[in-house]
C-alpha cells in the first residue's frame, strides 16, 4: 500500500502538461508566490554533464562534511524513494517535513499546469532556505540551460562532468549542441571546473568559455596522470599529488575525484578551511551507491551499474575488461534509450543477458525486444518475468558473479531486496 507522501507525489505527477515549451516561465511563476527561496539558499556548487554528476557532488560533499561544513545536496534520479533526492546536512530529509512541503507548494501551485521536476524543485528550494547550511550541492535533472536548478541566481562554481549522449530529443542530435545546453548553467559563478571531455568538444567548450575569466580544465590545469595499487597521481598546475584510490569502482572515479580535489584546491586558495589529510580520507570513503557498487548476495558476487547511455556502456565494459569478468547480466532499460548500442559495446564482456522489463515503467523495453536485440548481437539471452524471478536465478545457478544495468530505475526496485 502507497504512503501518503507517495500518494501526494502521484498527484504532482499528473499536473505535468501536455505541451512542454522548454522555459522556466511555469518555474518562475510559482516561486514568486513562495516569496523566491532560490534568492535565499546556501553557497552553491551547479554540476550539469551527461555521466560523473552524482559522483562528483558525493565526492565534494564528503570533502566539505570531512571538514566540518554544513552541507544540503540536490540529486536525481533517486533509487527507492524520493527522499534520496534532497539532503539537508548529510541527512535524507524526514518524510514528514518532505509530505508537509510537498503538499504546501502543491496548494500554492493551486493546480497549475508544471512538470513533476519544477514543482519538486520549488519544494527542495524552500528547504534548502530554511536549512541554513554552508553549501549546497545542486545537480541538474536534465541539460542546464533550461533545467529548473538553473533558476538560481548566483553560485560559487559551475562545473560540467563529461558531455556525451543522452536524451537527444530534448538537447539535440549532436554533441555540440548537448554541450551547448550543459553550459548554459555556467553563469553568475566565482569559478568554473570542466572535466574530462571527448577531443570532438574541448575546443567547442573552449571557446564558449572565452570570456569568462576563472575556468579550469582537466588535462590543462589538472589531471590524472598515474594509477597506483592502493593510490593515484593528480598533476595539479604543474605539481604532482597523491591520493588514496577512491572506495568507487572504476577508473573514470579517479578522474571524477580529480574535479572535486581541484575545487578544494581553488576553495581553499580562496581562503575556506580545508585540510588536504580530511580531502584524501574523503576521497577514499565516497560511496555512492548503484554505479558499479558490488553487493555480497547468497555467496555470490553482484555488481549494479545504473548506466543507461553510450558513454555509460564504454566505462562499464573497461571495469568489466580490467576485472577480466564475464557476468551474467540482468538488463532492462527505457524505450527512450539505446539498447543495441548499449548492448553491443558490453558484448563481449557478457557470458549470457537475463532479459526484464522494469517493473511499473510501462516505458520500458519489454522482454521479446530485448530478446531479439541479444539475438542480432549473438547473446545467449533467456526472459525473466520478474524480480523474484530474477534473484530465484541468481540463488540456483552455479555462476558466481553477476551484473545488473541497463537503468537506475531497475537498479532502486532490486537493489532493497539484496541488502
């Protein structure tokens, strides 16, 4: 049986409209009948990019914590409840303070026609407002030009992760243009940190970033430049570092973390107390859970990975090429998405595929396409018709690790019934 606040948020659901004009005009309106809250909120951190946002804002909101700050955190999607979504000082917020905002900007918003993004984002700015915390950390939902987080009006740092593809029915069919609606959150900031992007995009970002003053960016200013056993090697403006190999699975973390210790770097110059011995403890004990996570299930080992995008899939199959693994996988993924390609880049990594449709996303991919989709890349593919079904297999067959991806959303609905 539904919770009231999951009930309430069914509501706000439906107030979505039919006709999407891609403004922030809905947004705008209803904020100003709750007296502006994002004029009101904590020193703030933008991050806009396609993969890498969720764990750079853990990674710098452990460094801030580790050091004694106060720190709120804006995240999407969540994995098995809403909660997840909004952090009040390291703390998913209460589900009674989160039912009683909910319903306060639902009544405000007096029935108004906004998509369930907005109104939640309304509703995680009057909290933030009222937290009074040192910073907080706000990712978008989707791009950043016109991405509701994109309303505040002054930040501390804009930073983009890797650009790559992903929901090009609404950023556009090509990388430029993506990056282009990315970059739209770089504005009204004191610096801006640029990770690691494809070589078809750092001229182009470049570029756009000409005029303003304060940009750093990965292979210029810092970098990567060693993987150790147990550490790694940043090149900070000409300086080389070390630091303990984060607890996150796979190579492309150490370059996440390299953004978040180059922002302590500069935050500290800039005169904020931060201890270099608590960035390295920080670093190293940044969870961050369904991006390559290993859960110990029955004896057996099971990785989940939320990667749903081409990018997503490269990074995935070079953790599972280093490991040198052939799991079982159970994939499932949103219509929207590009399961072929996504597919076809891990194939070789795959010793069979456990064909699911995500349980209550009526949008995604049903068994029979995903079975076909195996059979035109020559994976041994067999349907599951459940979760149950699914953890069943998992308990019976003799195969030792297995893989679940495709999607966060399948990876919140099994993810409770490892634990």
């Amino acid at each position: 049986m539904k919770s009231k606040t999951e009930k309430l948020l069914d509501e706000l659901v439906k107030l979505h409209p039919k006709y999407i004009d891609l403004s922030l005009d809905r947004l705008k309106l209803l904020l100003k009948k709750l007296d502006n809250p994002q004029d009101y909120l904590p020193k703030t951190i933008h991050i806009a990019g396609t993969n890498g946002k969720g764990s750079v804002q853990s990674f710098i909101k452990n460094i801030l914590l580790k050091n004694g700050y106060k720190c709120d955190a804006y995240i999407s999607p969540h994995l098995s409840r809403f909660n997840e979504r909004i952090i009040l000082n390291n703390k998913e917020v209460s589900t009674k303070k989160l039912y009683q905002i909910l319903n306060f900007v639902k009544t405000i918003n007096n029935n108004k026609p906004i998509t369930f993004f907005e109104i939640t984002t309304a509703a995680a700015f009057m909290l933030f407002k009222q937290s009074k915390s040192d910073f907080l950390i706000l990712e978008t939902g989707l791009g950043g030009r016109l991405d509701a987080t994109n309303i505040i009006p002054k930040k501390i740092c804009s930073i983009l992760t890797p650009i790559s593809f992903d929901h090009e029915e609404f950023l556009g069919k090509t990388l430029k243009k993506i990056a282009n609606e990315k970059l739209g959150i770089v504005k009204n900031c004191d610096f801006v940190l640029v990770g690691k992007q494809k070589k078809e995009l750092k001229d182009h970002i470049q570029k756009k970033l000409n005029k303003f003053e304060n940009k750093f960016f990965y292979g210029k200013e810092f970098r990567v430049t060693k993987s150790l056993k147990k550490r790694f090697e940043v090149k900070i403006d000409g300086k080389k570092y070390i630091y303990s190999q984060p607890s996150l699975n796979g190579k492309h973390q150490e370059e996440n973390a390299s953004i978040s210790i180059y922002f302590a770097k500069i935050m500290k110059n800039m005169g904020y107390r931060l201890n270099v011995k608590e960035i390295n403890i920080a670093i190293k004990k940044t969870v961050w859970p369904g991006r390559l996570e290993i859960i110990n299930y029955k004896n057996k080992k099971i990785i989940l990975d939320g990667s749903h995008n081409i990018d997503g899939a490269d990074k995935l199959n070079e953790f599972l090429k280093t490991k040198r693994i052939k799991p079982i996988v159970l994939f499932g993924m949103l219509n929207n998405k590009k399961a072929s390609l996504f597919l076809n880049k891990i194939k070789k990594r795959v010793s069979k595929v456990l064909a699911i449709k995500i349980p209550g996303e009526k949008n995604s991919f049903k068994t029979k396409q995903i079975n076909e989709i195996c059979n035109f890349h020559s994976i041994k593919c067999e349907r599951i018709n459940n979760i149950n079904d699914a953890l069943k297999y998992f308990r019976s067959n003799q195969q030792k690790i297995y893989l679940i991806t495709g999607s966060l959303y399948l990876i919140g609905k099994i993810r409770k019934k490892l634990l």
